[in-house]
C-alpha cells in the first residue's frame, strides 16, 4: 500500500459542505486533504438550488452564481385553494449548482487544501485513512478526520454514530416550462402527489424548471412523480433522485472523527435543504479541526464542535422535526382545514413579512407578538375539527 502523505486534517466528500470544510481548516494553516470520490461535480445534481441571500453570504460567493432571485411562492392545498406569500425583498435565489459546487472547490484549493477526485475513502484505521484511488490502495495519515460523505456516510458508520432520525426520498425532473412569474416558486401539499412532505416547481435556467418531490415513500416513489408531472402536464428533460436525512444524528463526533452536512443529518426538517446549514456547520468543523491539529494543548477537543454547531442550528431543527411530527402526517382532508385557517389577510401578511427559509422559527415569534392572529388560528382549528369527522392526529 502506498503512503499519499501526512496531514492535518483529511476531508472525506467533495460536495459542497466537504469543500467549506477543507477552505475553512486550510485558512487556519492546517495541511488538508480533500477527498472525492466521482469526478466532479457530479451531474445531474440532486438538488433543486434553492438557497437564501444569507447562505451564499456565509458560502462567500456573489451574484455570480444566481439564475432567479425569488420574491414568493404560490401554496396548493389538495383541494386546489392556493395561497400567494409575496414579498417587496428577494427571499430566495435559484442557484446554478453546479457552479456553486465548482466554486467552493476553486476557493478550498486557492486556500491551500489539495483534492483529489475519483478516489474513494474505504476504511479509517486509527489516525490513518485509507484510499482506493484508479485500482490501486492508497494510505494517508491525519489527525483529524471530517465527514462530508452524505446521506449515505460510511465515515459516520465507521465512526459508530447513531442513525439520523428519519430518510426521506428526493425526486426531480428538469422540464421546459413557462413560468407566469419568473420570480415565484409553487408548492404543492397532497399527501396523494408527495406523501409527509410537499411537491415543488421552481423556475430555473430561462425556459426550465426544477419540478420534484420529496417523500418518506420509498417503494414506488418513482410513479409519484409521473403523477406530478402529469398533473401539472409536464415532460421531463432529465430526472435524478437522491435520499435527504432529516433529524440529526444525536452524536457527530467521535475519537478524532467529526462529521458534517448531509452525512450529519444537518438539513432544515421543514424543507429538506441542507446547503446553508451545512456550510455553516463545515466553517465550525474546519476551524476546530484546524485548531485542535496546530494546537492540541490549547484545544477543547472536537466535542466543541459538536457544542458550537447545535448553539447554532440545534434549536432551529428541532422546531423543525417538531413541524414535521405535527404536520407531516395530516391528512388531504385536515390539510385543507388548515389552508382554509391559513387564509387570512393579516396572517399571510405576517407570513410574507417574517417568513425566513433557514429559521422558520421567525414566523412563530412573529405570531406570538400577535396573541390576536393566535386566538383566531386557535378557535379556527376548534371550529373546524370539532366540526370535522376527522380528528387532528399526531404524527407516527
Ligand atoms: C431532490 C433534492 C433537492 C434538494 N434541494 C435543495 C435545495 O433546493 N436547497 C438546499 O439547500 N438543499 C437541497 N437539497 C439538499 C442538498 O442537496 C444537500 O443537503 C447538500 O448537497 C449536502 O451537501 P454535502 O456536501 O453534505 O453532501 P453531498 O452533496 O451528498 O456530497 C457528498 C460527497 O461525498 C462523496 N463521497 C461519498 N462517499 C465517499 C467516499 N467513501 N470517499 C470519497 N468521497 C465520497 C460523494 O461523491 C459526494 O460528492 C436537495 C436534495 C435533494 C435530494
């Protein structure tokens, strides 16, 4: 087996979060190593590249990157009511992912990690970490190892980390569509078209949209989509699919192992996007992997990473699993109650005013200022459950 060489920290994953991670600890002069296993960036992309101002702030990437800045989005219920959520500001940008993914790499090299794509991580063995790389068995020795390996992390496997707290399965179709607002996003909830979760279409490149869904369903999932496309009378140009771990893991760190993104089940529970708390989470790993390379006397351990990430996000996402139980499981029928409660002047305007797609917590505080709009949403579920045959049930 032959020795690639020493380092401080080795990144496993070359995704968008693996790429934070390894420009965060180079920055802090930590020798890192980034390791990828396709040859990047993988295409298609399983991703719709709906992110916030605010991530690609933290991302350090410019307009560059954006396709669409998004003003608002249009909210289906099963029955065909629908909401319209507006606002004056930019609430959301359309990203060209596959730039994005390009960039982060470019600024992970130009502040000194070295990458190598097409070499797969197979095994950890005490501080070494070993690479299959054109047939043939590497090894690398580090002090600090980083998971960015995704969904399916084999590093947190390796790592003996608990599971995340539930997969749900993400589908999209590229189409041609057009769009009457270039600047809306539509969403659509019918536990008939993506059951637990919602159905998207987001416009795209000019001409294009990103049409998919995401569901607990794993089995047939694929005539789901079919459904959608048909409903909404589309064709799709190219379809790709790809699991999105919700509910983080309870531990992310372990003997000189941290893991990060997708493979730490950082992504928000109410939308399945992991891009902006996963960039935020990799700037905390880097840096503690940097620090406790260069200065293990002076370091609290990597356990501060696990402390700093969950001050961060840790009370935003459980929130968010707690939306999930709650709503997730509604039924068409209370579904419906719920968007007929929902439509309300003032509340949509709360809604529009304080909606924030990374901290959905925003929307609460903003109602419970109100105590007013809570009385009102509380005797309409009275009214409308107490007159329905269907009761509101928790979640499974
Ligand atoms: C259909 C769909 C739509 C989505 N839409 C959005 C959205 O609009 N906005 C948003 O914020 N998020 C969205 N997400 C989620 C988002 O795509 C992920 O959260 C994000 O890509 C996570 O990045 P990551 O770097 O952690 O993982 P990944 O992007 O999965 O990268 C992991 C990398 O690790 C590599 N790897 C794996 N194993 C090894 C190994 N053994 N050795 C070496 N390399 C390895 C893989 O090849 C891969 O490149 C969506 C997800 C899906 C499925």
């Amino acid at each position: 087996m032959k020795d690639f060489g020493k380092y401080d920290c080795i990144v496993v994953g070359g995704g968008p979060v693996g790429a934070v991670a390894a420009r965060s600890a180079a920055r802090q002069g930590a020798k890192v190593l980034l390791v990828e296993r396709d040859e990047t960036p993988a295409y298609p992309y399983r991703c719709t590249g709906i992110v916030s101002p605010r991530c690609l702030e933290e991302a350090e990437l410019g307009g560059g990157v954006v396709l669409r800045n998004i003003r608002g989005g249009i909210i289906h219920a099963p029955n065909g009511r629908s909401l319209r959520i507006e606002s004056k500001d930019t609430r959301a940008l359309v990203i060209d992912r596959r730039l994005f993914h390009l960039k982060l790499l470019e600024m992970a090299q130009e502040s000194g990690a070295e990458f190598i794509s097409r070499s797969r991580v197979v095994g950890l063995d005490n501080q070494w970490v070993l690479i299959k790389r054109n047939g043939l068995p590497y090894r690398a020795k580090t002090k600090v190892i980083i998971g960015a390996d995704g969904p399916k992390s084999q590093v947190a496997k390796w790592a003996k980390l608990p599971p995340p707290n539930q997969l749900l399965l993400g589908l999209q179709a590229t189409a041609r569509y057009e769009p009457k607002r270039g600047d809306f996003i539509e969403v659509y909830f019918d536990q008939y078209l993506a059951p637990g979760f919602f159905a998207w279409v987001v416009p795209a490149e000019e001409g294009i949209a990103r049409v998919g869904l995401a569901t607990y369903r794993m089995k047939g999932a694929s005539s789901l989509l079919k459904r959608l496309m048909d409903k909404l009378n589309l064709k799709p140009l190219r379809i790709n699919a790809g699991l999105i771990p919700i509910g983080p893991r309870s531990r992310t760190v372990e003997k000189g192992v941290m893991v990060v993104g997708d493979a730490a089940a950082q992504a928000k529970p109410t939308s399945g996007g992991g891009l902006y708390t996963g960039i935020v989470a990799a700037k905390i790993a880097g840096q503690v992997a940097a620090n406790h390379a260069l200065a293990p006397q002076d370091s609290n351990g990597l356990m501060i990473y696990e402390k700093r990430w969950r001050e961060k996000l840790g009370h935003e996402l459980s929130l968010g699993i707690a939306l999930r139980r709650l709503f997730g499981h509604l039924s068409n029928h209370e579904l419906n109650l719920i968007f007929a409660i929902l439509d309300n002047k003032a509340l949509l305007n709360t809604i529009s005013t304080y909606g924030d797609i990374d901290y959905p917590s925003s929307i609460i505080k903003a109602l419970l200022q109100q105590p007013k709009e809570w009385l009102r949403i509380w005797r309409g579920l009275n009214s409308k459950f107490a007159s329905s045959s269907t009761p509101l049930k928790p979640a499974a």
